[in-house]
C-alpha cells in the first residue's frame, strides 16, 4: 500500500508539474520560446554576458575559440542576439571568436527611457562595445538597421573594421513603400501583414501565440517607434558615405526582401566599388537566419579571403 500510494503522489506531482508547463506556455508562450533560445545558446558554447557601455548595460553572448579572428554581428530593429543563431555555427566552426551582441533596447539589454534610439547612437555604444571588450580590429556584420548601423561605424572608424558584412542592410536615402507602423502591430491582422512583409512563406501561428506577441510588441512599441521615427528623418542615411569605404565589403541580400528590397542592395553595391553582392534566391528580408545554410559558406569563404 505505501509503494502504491507513493506512486500515485509521484504521478500526481508529474501531471501537477505538466499542467503548469502546459499553463505557462499557454499564457506566455514567448517566455517559453525565450528559454529554450537561451538553452539553445548556452549548448551551443555561447557564454552569456554584460558589460557597460556609456554608461548602459549591454548583454551580449560569446563563443568560439578565445584566441580566434574576432567577428562582431548586429541585429535589426525589435531583434536580438539570438537572432543570429542559425549563421554563427559556420563562423565558430571555421575558428572565428564571435561577439553578439544586444543593442540598448533590445534583447537581455538595458531600455533606457533616456536614450535616442537612433542608428548614430546606436553605432557609439557598438564602437563602445569595442572598446570595453578590447577588441582593436574587428570583421564586422549587420543585419537591416544593424547594417544601418555598422555601415556609420565603418565609415567613422575604418582602421577598426577589417571587413564588412551588410545583410539585407537598410541605410540608404530611401523612404519605405510599406507600412512602418506594422513593426508595432495592434491586431491579429496587423501582425499576418507585418510577417508577410517578413518572410515569403509566413506560419500560421496559433491565436495564443499571436496574442502573446502583441502584448510584448505594446510594451516595447515605444522603442520600436523612437528608432524608426529617427530613421524617417533621414538625417543618418549613408549614400554618400559608403563610395569612401576601403575595406572589403560583402552584400548578403534576400531575393524577394519586402523590407529592404533588392534593388536597395545593388544600389548599395554600386556605390561601394569594391564590394560583392551575393543574392539568396527565394528568401526574404530573414536570410540571415531562415537561409543560413546557404549563406554560411559565403560568409566564411569572404572572410578567409
């Protein structure tokens, strides 16, 4: 009798522990997904991290060998470090050390009330970054408004990026031909238009899940707002930086980007004589994490030049 009632108080317990996962994830599913990413991360070798930069707390993840070639890579706008988790893997693997890190705002980042948000900002607390990490000379990478970004660090502090790596990039003097406010959407049908926008070939994502992401996309909207409200100044836009650029250049671009469309990226290639531009067929303003596999290669190919 005590081994049959100590078996049922255990499974008791065990259905007790699932239905609260189950409650969990039904309430918060970002949550969940969140810890797996950081799970997923800390397996892969990443070590997690913070260091302060003017005065901000800046998380950021590490891995790779220590004593390795050292690779910077920023995320876009309402992105992360773990973003870029599909395309590290064949940057460590080729015996890069690689720094991700979050911007001010996003991520396991501080969001300070007091700071601008905008791209130029945003390129001194990377360039800070640098520095608190004692990284001299870095192959740097970015990805849409952190192309945007790194491109303004390139331009102002040529001797510390050895090379660039400009992924879907924004940047240019161009106004956009979609929507801006669907990056702070309010609504289930908001939120279909903005990953439309997104990815060629968007899931269907369950109602829980949708409305999960609209709760976490209006508590942080304002950040989303002051960023792009200062992008749509176009007072930091690169056209006429990027022909004085040096160091060599690789344009990674999405075939069917909605974002940042192509032609943004050959005009971007154009003005920078000694880039390449390579176009990933079938893929959207995502590549970088959806068509790693196809852009992995490439990237380590350019790098070991």
């Amino acid at each position: 009798m005590k081994r049959t009632a100590k078996w049922k108080w255990l499974a008791s317990a065990l259905l007790a522990s699932i239905a609260s996962l189950g409650l969990a994830f039904w309430m918060r599913p970002l949550s969940v997904f969140d810890t797996i990413n950081q799970g997923q991360m800390f397996f892969s070798g990443a070590k997690s991290s913070s260091v302060e930069v003017d005065g901000y707390r800046v998380h950021y993840y590490a891995l790779g060998p220590a004593e390795g070639p050292v690779a910077v890579l920023v995320h876009g706008l309402g992105g992360r470090a773990e973003d870029w988790d599909k395309l590290t893997p064949y940057l460590v693997k080729a015996g890069y050390r690689v720094y991700l890190p979050d911007l001010p705002g996003f991520g396991h980042s501080e969001k300070p009330a007091n700071f601008s948000y905008s791209v130029a900002d945003e390129a001194k607390i990377v360039v800070g970054f640098f520095d608190a990490l004692g990284l001299k000379q870095v192959d740097l990478g970015g990805w849409s408004m952190g192309g945007w970004i790194v491109q303004l660090v390139a331009a102002e502090h040529p001797h510390r990026v050895r090379r660039l790596m400009l992924f879907d990039s924004a940047g240019l003097y161009v106004k956009p031909d979609w929507d801006t406010s669907l990056f702070t959407p309010t609504s289930a049908a908001e939120l279909d238009k903005f990953d439309a926008l997104l990815m060629p070939h968007p899931p269907v994502l369950p109602g829980f899940v949708a409305k999960d992401i609209l709760r976490t996309s209006h508590e942080h909207a304002w950040i989303i707002r002051r960023a792009m409200d200062s992008m749509l100044t176009g007072r930091d836009t690169t056209d006429h930086l990027l022909p004085d650029l040096k160091m060599p250049v690789l344009i990674v671009w999405g075939e069917v980007d909605r974002i940042t469309p192509l032609a943004e990226g050959e005009k971007i290639h154009q003005l920078i004589p000694q880039s390449r531009l390579d176009v990933v067929p079938a893929c959207g303003h995502l590549a970088p994490n959806e068509c790693a596999n196809q852009i992995g290669p490439v990237v380590v190919s350019f790098l070991k030049q």
